[in-house]
C-alpha cells in the first residue's frame, strides 16, 4: 500500500489512467479519465508550490461534486498541503469559523452555484486573517491546472495530518477531525477488500465531499481508480437512470436516497439490476424496503462509523435476514470495539455501554486539543457517544444516542448550534431543540420553545430568522412547539427525553 496521497493518486493513475470519470451536473458536466485528473491536479500543486503553498499549508476547498474537487485534491497532495473539504451549504457563520480555526491559506470555491454567490459568502465571513487567495471556478482554476511542467512532490510523512473534515456534533462550532494518508488509505484498502464486484465495479455516491462518506467515494477514485459517477446534488431520477446507463454496481446513502432511487427507476422503467450492494449508514431501514431489494437482488446491508473512524462494523452480503434488518453488522478486520458506563468502566458482555473504538482508520485527533480530552479513554480508544452492545453472534445493536445530535437524511445537526440561534431572538426566553422522527429525512429539527412575556413566535417567523443568521439552510427548525416552562432536573439541565415523548 502507498504511503501518503500522492504515491496512491500516481500508482493508480499509472495503473488505470483510462478509469472513467462522469459527473452529471446542470453547473459542470464532464466525462473524463483518471489520468487526466491526477495531471491536472499535479499540475495545479506544482503551481501552488511555486506560489508558496507549502509541506503542512490548509488548502479549503468548498466545491461540489466536480472533477474540480477530485484536482484540488490531488494539488493539495502533490504541494504537500492539507485537504479541507467544506461542504457548500455552509454559510458565512460556519465557513467563517472553519477558516479561521484551521488558518486556512487557500481556498476554492464556484463563483456561484445553487443561487449562492460565493464572493459574498466570503466577504461576508469577516476578518480571515491567514486567507492568501480565494479562488473561484473560472479562468484563475483554469490557469492553474493549465498544461505545463510538472515537479516531483513535496515530501510528506504518512503519518502527517493529511484531510481536516470538519463535522457538526455536540459542541456549537463544528469540529475539525484530523486524519493522516495512512489512516484514510487503510479506510480505502478495507473497503476494497469488502466490494462485491472486480474490474466491473463502478460507485454513485450521493454524499457531498464535504462530508467523510463523500471524501470517501472520491479518494477511492483517485487512490484506487474504481470507476465514479457524481450528481452536484440529489436527484432520484437522475441516480436511477446514472445507474442504468453506466452499470453501476454499488452505491451508499440513506433509506431516502434508496427509496426514491427504486420507486424512480419503477416510474420511468429504468433497469437497476446491475447493482448489486447498497451499504446504509446507521439509520432504521423499514423491513419493507430491505424485502423489495431482495427481490431484485439488491443486498442491503448497514455500516457503523463517523467523520472520527469512518468504518467500524460493516454487514457483508451473506447476513441473514434479521441481521442485515436490525443490526449494524460486525466489526470489520482491524477495528476493535468495548462498551463502558459513565465512568469509562467496561459493562458486562451483552449490557449496554457506550460504544467506544480503535483501528488503523482512527482519526488523529481534533484540531482543537481541548475536544480529545473528553473524546478519548487511556490506550487511544474512542467514546463515540453512542450506545449499544454486541449480541450473541457479534453484531452491533446501537440502542441509544448519548450525543445532542440530530440526523436529518444523513446530516448531523449540532443542537447547541441550533439552540444559540433560537436564544437571540427576541421573542424567545428558553429553547431547546430535539429530534423529530420524520419519514422522508429519518429526522427533522425540532425546537421546544418558551416565549418571552408578551412574545408570540411561528414557524415561518421561525424560519426568517434563521435564514438572517447565515446558518446552513438544513439546521433550520421544521417543527416548532410552544411550551410554558421546560422540564428540568435539580440541577437545572433540560430532559430531553420527555421532549422527545410530547412530540
């Protein structure tokens, strides 16, 4: 296995230059090679190199789905630089803060897309103090990965920090998730390892890039050379027929993405009988759905895992039925699980813990030194403030949630982030927000309120002042309910399970 990105990108380049590339998009659609990715970014790294962009150096990269994002990739590796991918529906308050924690040095972003115009968002974070340059899709990208010469790479340690994700959690501000070439290669080979198909596989992923299950899907490309299609953003139809026309064998997403994908290709007539694996994230798959793809042949299975470790438990396509329904699989090769109370003490086998993980894909740590204090146990073992245990055959059962997050179609909302919003309005005394289970997005933000004296509050009144905040569009409450007081234990928290059972 290679050693760090570059070496990877350039292996299977060598190896596969002709593995096919198509991204369908209203914004930048192309088909091209591997080969031609890998160059182009080489050459773009080259140039970033000579414009001062060095072994260690941010570079943010705010892009979509886009051959684009797979060469500013590959130019931050060949420059020795550190690979922030940020997802672009982040306004000014989130992508403000992430330039600014991690001093990012570039950053790339469209010029405009989804009727955001990205000059604005910029400007409109305030102060970036460690920004060079803000580079925009258009003739500056175009005159960067322009032909020309192309330099040996800057040398870098496998073990460096090589990506920053950034990912929303308990805390307010989203946080940084360090990871090496090392740990994110590992990631790839057992994914390798666990495919179905052989030369023939071709992956459509709808994660944005942003996220680690998208980075995942377009490293896997650049790394490895398996064949990817990309949509900029989310379209059923659009997948089905993407499936239909390229044969592909394997995808990943939500039960929203698998749903509309099967009822669209039923629609329209579109013939999916070339995929063979869906994996799901850690989200209820209704029986009914999981039967239907076993019709077709389709094996769904769920994974385990997060920004921080992104694959600890995975089903294979032999599970039985009851176990690809209600279980996250077993611990895939390299990954270790133990389940501990509050105190970090190991429950009993078969009692619930909190689920905690160590493996070669384990991220370094957060940028942010003060989160790893709370975010790890003695011997680098992971609290994933999950709950769960194992059953008797060695599946994961996750049973609880000790994190205050919520997943909205596969997006982990921060609700101390949302509740900072709800406190400045002014109609607003107390707020807490919680999970809404809803059928289409698995769940939806809902925010438990207590007015001010004299104060009244809707949901669209909800909704405009979120909108003036600058907070991503998706934390947006979509459920609102008024209460007198909220309840509270004796030392003042907030019980949010009794929310959850009034909603």
């Amino acid at each position: 296995m290679s050693s760090n990105f570059i070496e990877a990108m350039t292996a299977a380049a060598a190896r596969a230059p002709g593995a096919a590339l198509a991204v369908a998009s209203d914004r930048l659609p192309c088909t091209t090679t591997l080969g031609d990715v890998v160059a182009a970014g080489r050459r773009m790294g080259t140039r970033m190199t000579a414009a001062g962009v060095g072994r260690g150096d941010i570079v943010a990269c705010m892009l979509a789905n886009w051959r684009e994002w797979l060469v500013v990739a590959v130019a931050s590796a060949q420059a020795g630089g550190v690979m922030l991918p940020v997802v672009t529906i982040y306004g000014a308050k989130e992508l403000g803060f992430i330039l600014r924690q991690s001093g990012a040095k570039w950053l790339f972003t469209p010029d405009r897309f989804r009727n955001v115009d990205y000059a604005q968002v910029v400007a409109d974070c305030g102060d970036l103090p460690a920004l060079e340059r803000h580079i925009a899709i258009g003739p500056d990208f175009a005159a960067l990965e322009a032909h020309g010469p192309i330099a040996d790479p800057v040398p870098v340690d496998a073990n460096d920090l090589a990506l920053l994700v950034y990912t929303s959690g308990t805390t307010a501000d989203p946080k940084g998730v360090m990871h090496s070439a090392r740990g994110f290669l590992a990631e790839l080979e057992t994914m390798r390892a666990m495919r179905v198909g052989g030369d023939d596989d071709a992956v459509i992923s709808p994660w944005p890039p942003g996220h680690v299950a998208g980075a995942l899907s377009m490293y896997r490309f650049l790394c490895q050379g398996t064949p990817l299609i990309l949509m900029d953003q989310w379209d059923a139809t659009l997948a089905a027929q993407l499936i239909d026309r390229h044969k592909v064998t394997s995808s990943s997403g939500t039960p929203f993405h698998l749903s509309g994908m099967l009822a669209a290709a039923d629609t329209h007539g579109y013939d999916l009988t070339s995929l063979r694996q869906y994996l799901v994230g850690a989200a209820p798959v209704p029986p009914s759905l999981i039967k239907r793809c076993q019709a077709q042949r389709l094996a769904v299975y769920h994974c385990y895992g997060s920004s921080e470790h992104p694959t600890v438990t995975s089903g294979v396509l032999d599970d039985p039925l009851d176990k690809q329904l209600h279980t996250e699989g077993r611990a895939i090769a390299g990954s270790e699980m133990r389940f501990v109370d509050d105190d970090g003490h190991d429950v009993a086998p078969g009692e619930d813990g909190e689920i905690c993980t160590r493996g070669p894909e384990l991220f370094l740590g957060y940028l942010d030194p003060v989160l790893n204090e709370a975010a790890f146990l003695p011997g680098g073992w992971y609290r994933t403030g999950d709950i769960g245990r194992l059953d008797e055959g060695g599946y994961l059962l996750i049973t609880d949630r000790k994190k205050d997050i919520i997943i909205r179609g596969g997006e982990n909302i921060s609700s101390k982030e949302v509740e900072a919003v709800l406190l400045a309005h002014p109609a607003v005394l107390d707020a807490a927000v919680v999970a809404a289970k809803d059928e289409r997005m698995g769940e939806v933000v809902r925010a438990c309120v207590v007015l001010a004296p004299g104060g009244s509050l809707t949901l669209d009144e909800v909704r405009d002042h979120f909108f003036s905040s600058g907070i991503a569009k998706q934390k947006t409450p979509e459920r609102l309910s008024i209460f007198d007081e909220l309840p509270r234990n004796a030392s003042g928290k907030v019980l949010k399970h009794q929310l959850r059972e009034t909603g």
